[in-house]
C-alpha cells in the first residue's frame, strides 16, 4: 500500500457542511493522518494532560462516531480510485498500528 495516492473521505457530523477531505502520499500517511486527528481531539478534550494515551478500541469508537468516513485509493494497475469503507480502515489501521508496535 505504500506509494498509493489516498484520500480520506470525512463527515464528522450529521451536518452535511462538515464534509471535508484529506489528500495523502499513501495508505500509512492516511493511517497516521486518522491517528493524528483523534490525538488532536483528545489534546483539545484534555489540554492539561502532557501524553496523551489510547488504545484500539478508542480509536475505533472515534471513527464509528464520525457520521461517515472512507478512503479512496489510487490502483495503478487500472488507474483508478478504488473506494474502501469503514471497516476497511478499522482494520488497517489495526495492521499499521501493530506494525509500528513491533519496532
């Protein structure tokens, strides 16, 4: 996945205004882009706290609380976006997170 153009399709409420995009290099840019916007929402939550901590499953109700989410990305071989889902992105995100665990 590394090297494919993704782009993270969001809606964070019902208000359909709240649409927005996020436009990355790869699929693990877009992963550590997710991460980033919960570690960001936590920081504005608990401004006090100096490190901040989760696991999984806060991340993943964090994304079953956006309104909706899902991912495009770029398949070289048909040169196209493919759409991916939320449950797509749970579980790389998953894979990516245990990858840098293990470092």
């Amino acid at each position: 996945m590394a090297g494919r153009h993704t782009i993270i399709l969001m809606q964070p409420s019902q208000n359909r205004a709240s649409r927005t995009f996020m436009d990355y290099n790869s699929v693990n840019h877009a992963l550590d882009g997710i991460c980033g916007l919960y570690e960001r929402k936590i920081r504005d939550i608990n401004p006090m706290v100096p490190n901040i901590t989760y696991d999984i499953s806060d991340l993943y109700n964090f994304i079953d609380g956006l309104a909706d989410i899902s991912a495009l990305v770029y398949d070289h071989s048909i040169q196209a976006f493919l759409p991916y889902d939320r449950q797509w992105i749970k579980q790389k995100l998953f894979q990516h997170l245990k990858k840098l665990a293990q470092r």
